[in-house]
C-alpha cells in the first residue's frame, strides 16, 4: 500500500473492518500542506498516512510486539523508502508524548507481515464515537471485553433474559471530616452496611458472577428488618416522653390539688423530743416534725396548723410527741402542756430556781447544772465585758434571759446555758451598755445589768420601773440628804438568804454583812441579783426625773407608793404596817 504508487486500493476481506471507517481529522488539512508532492498517487492519502504516524509513533518507540515481532520507528522508515520526513524543528515521532497513554493497545502498522497481507495504521478514535477506542485493523483480533469485572453481561435471547438490575447508590466521595450523630445521618436509619446483617446479606449475591443483588433478595429483607427495628425505637420514645410527661402532670396535680399526705391516728406510742425554735413557723415546725417522724408530710401539718384556731399559740420550745401522729393530732398535743418539754425562765427569776428547773427537765439530780455552770461559765458565751470581781457569786446571774427553752431528756445541761446566755447577749448588744454606763456614772455595763435586776426585782408594774430606776441613780448619789449612798433595798438581803421575804426586821437586815447586803454596803452590789427582762432594761436606760428617793409596798402585793423626803417615808411605811397588824 504505502510502497507502491500506482496501488489503487484492496478490499477488504470479508471479516475485516475498513481501515480508515470514514473517519475525517481536524488535523488533516495541516498535514497535507506539509507533504502536498504526494498528491498525485491514487488510494495513499500522505497527509493521513503522516497523522497516524504521528500518533501512534510514540507506541512503536515503546518497543511494543504485535506477532512475534518488534516493530521500531527505524523499521518503519525503511518500508517507506518514499515518504521523506519534515525536517529537524518540525514534530518528531519520540516528540508524541501526548499520544502516550494510546500506548498500551498494539497494531500491526506500515510493513507487510510475511504473507502478503499489508497492514493498515488504523486512525485515532473520534472522540465523539463511543466505539472509536475499539481496534480495526486488518487481521488484528477483538479483545473480549464481556470478559473483564466492570463489563455489562453478554447480550442474551429473549426468553433467557432476566430483570434489569438496579442501579448501584452512588457512594459518597471518602472525606476526612465525620459529620457526627448530630449532623449526619447514621447508618442504621440511613441503611448502611455497617451492620453484620449487612455483611451477611453482600455475601450472598446473585450467581453469574455480576456481583449485584437483584430485586427481591436478602438486601430487601434486611432494609425491612432495618425499618422495623426503627419504627420500635421510635415507638419505644414516644412511649417513655409519654409516660414521663404523664407523671409530671399527675405530680403537679397532686401537690396543687390532692390532699397531702398525713399518718392516721394519735401516734404509735415511740415518744420522741422536738424543738421549736424561736420565731417559728407553720412550715419549719411541720418540717422539724417530718424529719422525727412525727408527721408524713409538712403541708399536711401546715394545713392542720392553719385550720387550728389556737395553732398560733404554739412557742418556742420543746415538745414530747409520738411518731406517725395525724398532723391534726400532733397540733392538738403541742397545745397541751403536758407535752411541752422546756425550761422558762421569767424576768426577775434567779439563777438557783433555773439550774433546779434544768436538772428536773433533764431528769438530772439535783445540783448538776449548778456544778456545770460553776465550772464551765467561761466557755458559755459570756461578752467580755461581764466578767466580774471575786465577790460575784454567780458569774452567769442576769445572763441567763428570760425565754422559753427546750429542756429534753438527753440534752445536756451546758447546752441550754449556752443558749439562755447567747439569747442575753444579743438582747444586750442592742443598747450600746458601756456608753450608758458613762452616762448614768456607772462603771461598767455590768453594773447596768445590775440596776436592771434592782428595778425587775423592787417594782411591780411598768410604771414602777421608770420610778423605781430613778430611786436607785438618786440614791448612788454618796452626797444626797436623804441616803448618803446607800440603797438599802430588802431585795439584796433577799438574794443573799435566797428568799423572797417582805416582812424584814431592819436589826436582822444590819447584823448581815454580806457584800450583797445594800443595808450594811454602799453603793451597788458585786453583780446582778437576778435575770431582768427587756421591759426593766428599757426602764433603766430611761429613768423618770421627778425627786424619787424612797418607795413601799403598801399592800405588800403589787402596790408600790414612792416618796421624795424623808418624813413623806415615814408615812408610807405607817400604811404598810397597818395593813400588816389588820
């Protein structure tokens, strides 16, 4: 073909392809002028013949074999002793880097091939022809792609013919980045493969090889299981938020519209103490009594509490009560008395007759508190302000103040001290003592404490107070007419003999002479005489200024005359004893 000018062209023999297939390049027009002394023979185009060797010389420099032999560039120069080559700049065979991928299909080109046949360059693929990849030349043989994994099947008669498979679902392109739960869709619900079900389900393909499931197969069963398994979790869900939300509601309705919960009955016999702290309420009460076991509920004991017409008359203090009681019971019985497990202490009362109040609270012999509180004052809570000479009797006298306490056996007697004294020192606090003191000449805030036990102990009514303290500035007073500084109050010499006793002997009162006794000592005793209460505290913080110097009982009882001389005295004290003589 290529050898012989005056070859006009063969046919092809049946079974072979055409060679060139009608086929026309972009590229053609541009070779032609480069070989255009060719143009005179018949059946060779030499434009076509160079664009073949253009493209497929970089396969025969590969060294590539096609029927035993290897077929070079050189070789194929001299077949074609005709055709001349461009010159050197021009493009070269070893130049054709772009056609080298091309270079992996083999073609019998330029030569003959030892039995008369001459091989035909087939022309590159169109791009636009889905069978241009497909070899064509003469003699060479179709390569079996039905043979290879991604192949369509073979074309099959109708009546063998199956159902079209489905289409694979395209799997998303591998990243890096994992969307999470929260972001992507997990592959439980999404039907992924990831399950062992999955696996089991792949393994088990359609036979021939093709490796896709057709419709109807275990991948279909799997999906449902999938999808079943789903719809429970989902049900299972719902379900729980249902029930849960069920609760709340029957909750809410029962604390805002269902009766509390409450014990039935008078209590199961097992007493137990309970303390009422000062300033109480319904609610902390009804929660100090759940927490013993008294009550089942607060808010039941709350609307007991609420219902009782009397149920503000519950104080401070402790109370013997029986556990699992109806909270109606439990308000009942804190109102009775005999429940009532405390220790008061009354303005004016003394020491001696608490410490004996304690120790029959506690069940205690007597004496013990009076032990403790001998030896253990200092560690009570006293301000240091009250600490007193050596000839206080009782460090804690007039600390102890008056109040309601709770005094339950098991409680130790320290404690309820320690309270009675904290209550005296808040109460205290509250008056700036020590700048009354250098007000009213006094030399500590514990000699105001002490006039405050004066004026609790000698007066009788609130109006006596005020009188009463300024009886005792007046008479402190070392350079009045009347006193010369002595108080000379019976309440002293009471203290002293720890009695309450009006009908006094002024020769007894003399002959004693006690640092306590104000008929035999000057000025105020060592300490205070008693616990005065806030009313005679404020009396003595705010004395009258009307010229009292003297005062009597004349009924011996709770009327209290008072006189500024002397002689006005001797009258008041004629009245008294008349009533005693009658």
């Amino acid at each position: 073909m290529y050898g012989d000018g005056g070859w006009g062209g063969q046919q092809p023999q049946a079974g072979h392809q055409p060679a060139h297939g009608g086929q026309q390049h972009p590229q053609q027009p541009h070779q032609q002028s480069q070989y255009g002394d060719w143009n005179g023979q018949q059946g060779y185009d030499p434009a076509q013949a160079q664009y073949d060797q253009q493209q497929y010389g970089q396969q025969y420099a590969g060294g590539q074999y096609q029927g035993g032999h290897q077929q070079y560039p050189e070789q194929l120069q001299q077949q074609h002793g005709e055709q001349q080559y461009p010159p050197a700049g021009r493009q070269q065979y070893g130049d054709q880097q772009q056609y080298a991928h091309q270079g992996q299909q083999v073609y019998q080109q330029g030569g003959w091939d030892g039995t008369g046949t001459h091989a035909h360059v087939p022309y590159a693929a169109d791009p636009g022809d889905p069978y241009g990849q497909q070899p064509a030349a003469y003699g060479a043989e179709q390569p079996d792609l039905y043979g290879t994994q991604d192949a369509y099947p073979p074309p099959e008669p109708p009546g063998r013919r199956g159902a079209e498979p489905e289409p694979e679902a395209e799997q998303p392109a591998a990243t890096d980045w994992d969307p999470g739960p929260d972001r992507g869709e997990h592959a439980f619900f999404a039907g992924g493969g990831d399950t062992v079900a999955d696996t089991d389900d792949d393994a088990d393909d359609e036979p021939g090889g093709t490796g896709r499931r057709g419709r109807g197969g275990k991948g279909d069963k799997s999906k449902k299981r999938r999808n079943g398994c789903a719809c429970l979790v989902v049900l299972l869900v719902f379900g729980g938020g249902l029930a849960g939300v069920s609760y709340v509601g029957y909750t809410f309705y029962q604390n805002r519209y269902g009766s509390a919960p409450d014990y039935a009955g008078d209590g199961t016999g097992q007493t137990v103490s309970i303390e009422v702290p000062k300033g109480a309420g319904g609610a902390e009460i009804g929660r100090r009594l759940k927490e013993a076991g008294v009550v089942k509920s607060v808010d039941a004991f709350v609307s007991a509490f609420t219902h009782n017409p009397e149920g503000d008359k519950i104080q401070a203090g402790a109370y013997i009560l029986e556990k699992q009681m109806s909270a109606a019971s439990a308000v009942e019985m804190m109102l009775d008395p005999k429940s009532q497990a405390n220790v008061m202490v009354k303005p004016g009362q003394r020491n001696v007759q608490v410490y004996q109040a304690i120790d029959d609270k506690l069940g205690l012999s007597a004496g013990t508190t009076k032990g403790v509180a001998r030896k253990e004052y200092a560690d009570l809570g006293l301000p240091a302000w009250a600490k007193g000479g050596a000839l206080v009797k009782d460090p804690l006298e007039g600390f102890l103040y008056p109040g309601t306490y709770a005094a339950a056996k098991g409680m130790k007697p320290e404690a309820i001290l320690k309270e009675m004294v904290r209550q005296a020192d808040a109460a205290y606090a509250k008056y700036d003592l020590t700048a009354k003191a250098k007000q009213f000449k006094l030399d500590s805030p514990l000699q105001v404490v002490t006039v405050a036990s004066l004026v609790q102990a000698e007066g009788k009514t609130i109006d006596d107070y005020r009188k009463m303290a300024e009886v005792v500035y007046n008479r402190l007073d070392y350079s009045n007419p009347e006193t010369y500084g002595f108080l000379q109050f019976d309440s002293t010499y009471n203290y002293v003999k720890n009695q309450s006793n009006i009908d006094i002997s002024l020769s007894e009162i003399k002959q004693n002479k006690d640092p306590y006794n104000t008929y035999s000592h000057k000025g105020l005793p060592p300490g205070p005489i008693g616990n005065p209460g806030e009313t005679a505290l404020k009396a003595t913080l705010d004395p009258t200024h009307d010229g009292w110097y003297y005062f009597v009982a004349t009924d011996g009882v709770s009327k209290t005359e008072f006189a500024r001389t002397h002689a006005d005295f001797e009258k008041l004290r004629d009245k008294f004893n008349a009533r005693s003589d009658g």
